[in-house]
C-alpha cells in the first residue's frame, strides 16, 4: 500500500512557484468590495437561522442584500467601461 504522503508530495510539489500574478491580484482587489458584502449577507441569513427571525434579522438581511445589489451593479459597470476600447463614434 502506498503512502498518502507520497501523494501530498506530488499534489504539493509545485505550490511554492504557483502564485496569483499581478492581474488576478488586481481583480481580487476590484471584487473585494463585492465579497465583503456577500460575506455581511451570509453572516445576516445565519444570524435569522439561529431562531426565529424577527423584525431587526429581516432589516438586516434585506439592507445586506441591498448593499451586495449595489457592488454587483457597480462592478459590472465598471467592468463594463473598462472593457470597452476607444468609444463609440
């Protein structure tokens, strides 16, 4: 029988030269935005499933819910200018 080690080895062997480059970093940055918020939903939606949701967990949900809207829609629209080259004519 062969070692799970060996394995890991192989699976690992080339994490140390395998790094984001300086584009996917900059997109990571762009997004963080939207990823905080994503992050502020899910903490409300659990916080509402731990007991019976009253009337502060649905304000709370609906304003993270709102807020994730937002950095959707301000992502896309400056993903969507900034793709375009030149202009139109």
């Amino acid at each position: 029988m062969s070692s799970i080690v060996t394995v890991q080895d192989v699976v690992t062997a080339f994490a140390d030269w395998i790094e984001p480059t300086d584009a996917e970093l900059d997109t990571i940055e762009q997004e963080m935005p939207l990823i905080l918020a994503d992050v502020d939903l899910i903490d409300a939606q659990i916080i509402a499933l731990d007991h019976t949701p009253n009337e502060l967990d649905t304000r709370r949900t609906r304003r993270a819910l709102a807020r994730v809207l937002t950095e959707r829609a301000t992502l896309a629209n400056r993903t969507a200018t900034a793709s375009l080259p030149g202009g139109a004519a």
